[in-house]
C-alpha cells in the first residue's frame, strides 16, 4: 500500500520542479513577479508632513524614538514595543507598555507606505499616529505640555534648526492634556486657546519628526524575491535562492486554491485594506469591534489630515474625505498585515490568538463564523500536505536571499 503513495507523491514531485525547472503559467508569473520587492514603488512624498524626509528631522525622531524619557515615568520609549532587532515588533500577545494593552504590537518595515495606521486605522498619518502611544495611558501615558516643556529644555536649539522658534511655554502647566487625568484635563481646560495651540503645534512637530526616522525602515530582500526575479527571467537560480519542491506547492497554493494572495497582495504582502476573518477574541481583554469604531475616532482626531497641524493643503486628504464610514463589513475588521518577516514574529492577529503559523492556516481552512459581523472567509479544502506547504512558502518571507 505504501509503494502507490510513494510513487504518486513522486509524481507531484516531478510536476511541481518540472525536473528542475518550476512549472508557472504565464498567469502565475505575472502574479508572482508582482510580489517581489523589486516592484516596491519608490516612498511617496508626505505632503502632510514638510518634514518627512529631511535628515535632520529623522535623526531627532530617532533619538525621540529611543527616549525612555518620552513616557511618564521614564520606562518606556516608542522602542520599547518596536525592538530594533525583532522587525521593530515585540514578540508579544499584546503590547505592555506602562500597562498591557490590548493589541500586538505591529511591525515597522514599509509602515509609511501605509494609508492607515493600527489595526484597526484609527490614525491617518504616520506623524499622527506617532503621537498616540506617548499620551495612551496604557502605553507611554504621558501629556503634551510635559512633552512640550521636555523638548524645550532637552532639545530646544535642534527643535529650532529643524521647525522653527519655539513658543514661549512660561505659562504653559508643567502638565496639561485632554486625554490626561482629571488634574491634567482641568489644567488643559484652563489655559487658552493660543496656548493650547502652541502645545499641539509642538506635539504635532515630535510626532512629524518621528515619523521622519520611521519613514527609514524598509522591508529587506528575502529568498522569495531572489526566487521570484529568477522564475520570471528565466535565470538558473542559485543552490540557496532556489525552492523545494514543498516551497512551490505553497506559493501555487497561496496565489491560487487558497486564495491568499486576494487581501496579501502587492511587495509588501498587503491590500492596506480591512476585513473580518473571524478571529476570536481573547478572553478578559475589552471588547474589541475593530474598524467600525475607529472611524470616529479618525474623524475626532485634532491631528488628523484635516486638521490645522497638517501641512500642504487638503488635497491630500482624500482617504480621510472619502472613507467608508458606516457599513457591516467594517465590524471586526481588522488592517491586513504585511507577511514579510511573519515567520519569525508569532504570535499572529491583532491579539496575539494563534500560536504559530500553523494555527493561522488552520484558522482560515476552517473559517469559523465571527462573533460579530460576518466573515469574508470561507473554509478551504486543504489537506495536512497543502497546509504544511503554505506555511513552507510563507517561511520564504523571512529567510534572507543570498548575498
């Protein structure tokens, strides 16, 4: 009974590595050749941000970036969560911060090719949603007068060089914010609308600066792309760049019976789009409805594309302006990831729910319904081979191509 098992995998075998040379349609090269890394566009300019790509700028967001200083008790810096040598991500469920939040933390490479930020787009900007974390309770939980008067004391003749004089801040609390506690509210409240002006316009400018620094941080080259250039020049790839046999069945599977390639699509693996995937919730964590709630809170945010801090002008703030803002298909939908690197960052969804890369191919095979809304998944017949297979491909993701 094992000798026709053995000899049809062979067969397989035979057909997938066409005796050394992958067997693609034209079809699947096409798709293939439009993944490769090699077709990432150059980075658009951030008209909202006049200081996106000015070295100086950068290098300021960059020690911003790693400044335990930028949190209230001086543990906790935007590096915290985005490690460096872990893709910029953190390797938990969820974040932790001065607390534990709610959502995994997302990794950096491409982020500013992103036309929505966090898992569930509740920020419009790179620069905007650099300024979350630092007055998030649960994150870096500071306010943005001590932000303001921090900068002013610790890096007031480099503020200048890049943005411009400073306001005066002698009358300005030493803490003041409207997403502070009560003292730090009240505080806010009383001052002035020119003050308060002046104060957001600082934050405004670290959040630019930060930005700047994390619009450097690029996907790199992997196997797959090495791989993909090959297939579709025709070259003979090298011994280390070339798929098994098991690495082709999943690419052919991630572009075609399972579907994949539909929301991870494009260089960066990414439609940039929501969906509903029927990923459950963890227990004890707060309710959690993804895009369908962020959409107000885009809207309220002072420092979003249409706000007074932005700058250029509004025509840049078409996605902001046009928005799907009240449909089913936004509940429990959540930012599709970028699968460059997945393999070596579990645990995987917006949670942290699934282990391994196997979970989550088991996940989308079975496609259980959503606690809320309706999922967009819809089961798939894969057997133990083809899932294995998928999971082999996506590990070509991570693996650095030959130098």
């Amino acid at each position: 009974m094992r000798r026709p098992a053995r000899l049809l995998a062979l067969v397989a075998v035979t057909l997938l590595a066409g005796c050394g040379k992958p067997q693609f349609s034209d079809a699947e090269k096409k798709t293939v050749a439009s993944l490769a890394l090699s077709n990432l566009p150059a980075l658009k300019t951030d008209t909202t941000n006049r200081f996106a790509d000015l070295p100086a700028a950068a290098a300021l967001g960059s020690t911003l970036f790693f400044d335990l200083s930028m949190s209230r008790d001086g543990t906790v810096s935007c590096s915290t969560c985005h490690k460096i040598d872990r893709q910029f991500q953190d390797d938990l469920p969820q974040a932790v911060g001065v607390g534990r939040t709610n959502r995994r933390t997302m990794p950096l490479a491409g982020v500013a090719r992103d036309p929505w930020f966090f898992w569930d787009g509740r920020r419009d900007s790179l620069w905007a949603q650099a300024l979350t974390p630092l007055e998030n309770p649960l994150e870096q939980a500071g306010n943005r007068a001590a932000y303001a008067h921090y900068i002013k004391a610790r890096f007031g003749e480099r503020y200048e060089r890049i943005f411009g004089p400073l306001p005066d801040l002698s009358s300005i609390p030493a803490n003041a914010s409207p997403l502070g506690n009560d003292a730090e509210q009240a505080a806010w409240k009383a001052m002035s609308g020119a003050q308060r002006d002046a104060v957001n316009r600082v934050f405004a400018n670290i959040g630019k600066a930060i930005a700047a620094f994390e619009r450097s941080i690029e996907p790199q080259p992997t196997r797959f792309d090495r791989f993909a250039v090959d297939l579709v020049t025709g070259a003979k790839p090298r011994p280390e760049d070339a798929f098994s046999p098991q690495e082709i069945q999943g690419l052919k599977l991630f572009i075609g019976k399972a579907n994949c390639v539909t929301c991870h699509n494009g260089p960066r693996f990414t439609d940039n789009s929501f969906h509903n995937t029927g990923v459950p919730p963890v227990k004890d964590l707060p309710p959690d409805r993804g895009r369908i709630d962020a959409v107000a809170q885009v809207e309220a945010d002072p420092f979003n594309c249409l706000s007074a801090y932005r700058d250029g002008d509004a025509s840049a703030c078409g996605e902001l302006r046009f928005m799907v803002r009240d449909a089913p298909q936004l509940v429990r939908a959540y930012k599709t990831p970028s699968l460059r690197g997945a393999a070596d960052r579990p645990p995987y969804m917006h949670a942290g729910q699934f282990s391994s890369l196997d979970e989550v191919v088991a996940h989308y095979a079975k496609a259980s319904p959503s606690v809320e809304g309706v999922s967009e998944v819809h089961p798939l017949d894969l057997s133990d081979r083809e899932r294995a297979a998928l999971v082999a491909f996506l590990k070509t993701l991570s693996e650095q191509a030959g130098q």
